[in-house]
C-alpha cells in the first residue's frame, strides 16, 4: 500500500485533527520587526519532549545542547529579491511605492508581483501572487523598474489566485531582479524592506538561490557558533529546499488532513545522503535547524526508506501522528497560530508540551516569527 494510502488509513482509525486546536493568542507587540543587532543574541527556549520541561536559555547555548554524535543538518537556500512593483500595460503612473507594504491602497495601474516559484528557464516562467489580485487579468502585460526593465504576461490563474507569468527574454535576468528587486519580508513585519534586509533576512550559510522566505531558525546562526560546533567535533552538513508559496498558503480547511501543501523544489548531495545514512547506522542523532530541513529529510526518506541523493518536489505534511524517520531534535522560530509550521513542531514535540511552551514563550516576552527569538525541541 503506498504511503500516503497508509497514512490516510491511518487517520480513520484516529480521528480528525482540527486546525482549531492549534490557535494560540499572541500579542501583537511581541511579533518582531527588526532583527537584534547580533544574531546570537536571540533567547532560546529548551524543550524536551521526553519529560516536558521548559528551560529558558540563550541561543548561544545551543551547541552545548548538543550529543558527542550528533550530524547538525541545515537548509542551505538563499533568499532574492523577489518582490516587485510596477504597473499594468497602459497605464504610466509610479510604481507602487514600499514604505507601506501592508497598504491595501493602490493607485490606478499600480502592481505588486511576489515571485514564488521558476517553473522553467526558457520561456522564464514563473509562480507568482499579485496585488490588486481581482483586477490583473489573464493576457494582462506587466512592467517593471523605472525603465521597465522587465516586462511579463500574465499567462493563467491558479486556484488560490496565484497566477502563472511569462517574462520576456531580458539579458542577466536575476542581475536586474537583484537591482530593481525588493527582498519579500512576511506580511507580518509591518515595514518596507531595507538594505540591511539584505543581509539579515539570509543566514550566513545561505548558498543556493530560490527561496521567497529564509529558513528562518538558521537566521541565528554567526561564523563564531559555526566555529564552535566544528571545535566541538559536532558534524554538519547541509541540504536544499527552497521556500516557496507553501509558506505563504494560510490553512483554509477545518480539519487538518484535508490541507495541501504546495510543492518546493529540494536536493540532496551525495555527501550529505552518505553522512545522513552513516548516522542512522550509528544511531546517532540527527538535529534540524528549521522546518524547511525536517521537511526535506522527511520526505526524501518517505520515498525510499533511506535518505539518497538527488532532487524532486517534496509536499509532505507533516502534524501530530506522524512517524519520524530521520529527525530527532529540531532548532526552531515560533509560528503563527494554526500554522502547518507550528503543527510540524507539535508532530515532533508533542502538542500539549508545544502549545504549553508557546505559552511559556508569551509569558516570558520571547520575541516571535522570523526575526523573533527561536526553540530547541529533543
């Protein structure tokens, strides 16, 4: 029987899982907006799932919560300016203007386009969201830049309202996305974007380009705590999955098995596979920063049993119930409040200790969502 026959079998015999059960209130002020001026300063929570005990720690903590033993994997994805504003064919009025990115109010022909997802090279295809959503239509022509150095069609519409667009041939495509580009901070940090953005909204390991949101629990991380696991002879390795529409898709269902995740693409190198596989020998621990990582391994090793090297689409699901195959502790931010990020974090943690933490977490001020403070759940 495939897996997800199994799964879903599996399901019946336990029951719906709500969305509802996943809601936690969270003061409005304690949703970060900016990051703290040094990565490492962020606090850590310690959960361990075992016995359900909290512990308030620094993050600079983190590699002594670590075994002798343990493979550290990391989400290696790097962010691009993949928000854009221009206007629609017609009409020459500015471009949409940042300084308000929670603004609902467009002028007449203003456009807001977030690139989610390269569907091909050649045509450049691409998944994307748009704003005004209700009035660019299909076979609508987009421009962008001052000097409408890209311009795109608006070829179909999907379900959700995303829409497929078409980029005309323009030389060094992603050196214009990276002039004329904005980098897509979550809706939730009500600001534009700025140059330190840049910077700070990419982990200091970021290497692969193709993600709209950075795997955020590696934002903490600084060349001085990667020092500090290689002289603790903590092993690390990296992998690729790149942060798509997935993140940005709210759960619109009452009953969490009947949600979707979008598909993002991922990869895994022959070196990581082999030192992911000589752990599992081992039984040694493998610990998660993120999780995008915990996503990728888990469904990589959904396919075959054992973690192998390559690249596909992975759309696994993941929320209380679940069998772990891989992944045994997890570094991670807080979520939103039914999230099928924080649902990912209940599966592994337990929801009662989880929601018990998040809290905890609200209690003691802890700062949330991506820029905020993050979570060690073993």
């Amino acid at each position: 029987m495939p897996w997800n026959a199994r799964w879903s079998a599996f399901l019946l015999i336990i029951g719906s899982v709500l969305v509802s059960d996943f809601h936690y209130d969270l003061p409005e002020e304690l949703i970060s907006q900016q990051p703290l001026p040094d990565r490492a300063d962020s606090r850590l929570l310690h959960l361990s799932a075992a016995s359900g005990s909290l512990v308030d720690r620094q993050f600079r903590d983190f590699p002594d919560l670590l075994r002798p033993g343990d493979l550290v994997v990391f989400n290696n994805t790097r962010v691009f300016p993949a928000r854009l504003y221009g206007r629609r064919a017609g009409l020459r009025s500015q471009p949409l203007s940042p300084r308000n990115p929670a603004s609902r109010d467009f002028l007449s022909g203003q456009v807001e386009v977030l690139l989610t997802r390269q569907l091909q090279i050649d045509p450049n295809d691409w998944e994307c969201l748009v704003r005004p959503g209700r009035k660019i239509g299909v076979g609508e022509h987009l421009f962008f830049g001052e000097k409408d150095e890209l311009q795109a069609e608006v070829i179909s519409r999907g379900e959700f309202g995303e829409r497929h667009i078409r980029f005309a041939l323009a030389d060094d495509f992603f050196a214009r996305i990276e002039r004329i580009g904005h980098i897509p901070l979550p809706p939730y940090i009500s600001r534009a974007d700025s140059s330190d953005d840049r910077d700070r909204y990419q982990t200091v390991y970021a290497r692969e380009r193709g993600s709209v949101a950075a795997p955020t629990a590696g934002l903490h991380f600084t060349p001085e705590i990667l020092s500090r696991l290689h002289d603790q002879g903590i092993e690390t390795t990296q992998v690729t999955l790149h942060v798509g529409l997935g993140t940005f898709q709210p759960v619109r269902v009452e009953r969490v098995e009947e949600h979707t995740l979008h598909s993002e693409p991922y990869s895994i190198s022959e070196e990581a596979a082999a030192k992911i596989r000589q752990a599992r020998t081992e039984s040694r621990r493998i610990v998660a920063v993120g999780t995008t990582t915990v996503r990728t391994l888990e469904y990589a090793a959904q396919q075959a049993g054992e973690i192998q090297a390559g690249s596909g689409e992975a759309n696994l699901f993941i929320y209380p119930g679940f069998k772990f195959l891989v992944v045994k502790a997890l570094l991670t931010n807080f979520h939103l409040p039914q999230s099928t990020l924080l649902m990912l974090v209940c599966a592994l943690g337990g929801k009662e200790n989880v929601l018990r933490a998040y809290h905890h977490a609200v209690a003691q001020r802890y700062r949330f969502y991506s820029y905020g403070d993050c979570m060690f759940v073993e």
